[in-house]
C-alpha cells in the first residue's frame, strides 16, 4: 500500500512513486539542452519532485515527461480510456521551485506552470483514489 504524504504548508496531496521522467531545460535551441532520465520522489497535481544527477537552476523553466501508466483512466474524455495503458505520458512546461543537493545528487521541486487541464484532472482523481485506498 502506498502511503501518502500531506504538509500544512502544501497545497495539493504527494503521491510518493517512482514514476519515470525525462526533463530538460526549456532554453533554445531546445534540441541542444541535456536530457536528464531519472524518476520522481513523488507527484501531485502541482507539480513534483524528482532526483537528478544534473543540477537545475531555481527559477528555470523545464519540460516533464512523466510517464504514469493508466492516467488516462482518470481522464475525463471518452477516447483517452481506450488507449493503452503503457505508453501515457504527462507533459508539462514546468519551473524548478528549490533545488538541494544531498549525496552527489540534487533532489528538485517542479512546479507545473503550463498543463493540459484534462490531463491536471486526470492526476488529481488519480491522487485522490490513491488517498482512498490508503
């Protein structure tokens, strides 16, 4: 069972799972910045945390792409629920809200800045059946 975890100070509930990522910094020319593969501490419909072997300045802005195997089943859209449960992705234009630096790796909050609506939704009833059967 996962066990979530809530701060007075948050906003929106963490769901702590090693979801897969692929981030880069949203500088031009995009095809040139450094793509860092890792997976998040945890996720919630604000943003998220992730591990990284690279350092990410505060304030930068970075594309995400979390892949969460079944977000689509949260979706609201009729066709999203036949898709296949593997290959979802959650994209966002994100910016880097701290950075600490902890054992050669730098631990980096993310909080999404430009997200499909839908696909905010989706992760939000995802997070919150999450909740429930925790």
């Amino acid at each position: 069972m996962t066990r979530l975890t809530t701060d007075e100070r948050r906003e929106f509930v963490r769901l702590p799972k090693p979801f897969s990522v692929q981030a880069f910094e949203f500088k031009f020319p995009m095809a040139s910045q450094p793509r860092v593969e890792t997976t998040c501490v945890d996720i919630s419909s604000g943003g998220l945390c992730l591990e990284s072997s690279q350092r990410f300045d505060q304030g930068a802005k970075v594309q995400v792409r979390v892949n969460i195997p079944t977000l689509n089943r949260y979706s609201g859209g009729f066709y999203k629920h036949h898709e296949n449960d593997i290959d979802q992705y959650l994209n966002a234009i994100a910016e880097v809200a701290w950075v600490e630096h902890s054992y050669g790796k730098y631990l980096v909050g993310i909080r999404f800045v430009d997200i499909d609506w839908d696909t905010q939704q989706a992760l939000k009833r995802l997070i919150d059946k999450a909740v429930l059967e925790s």
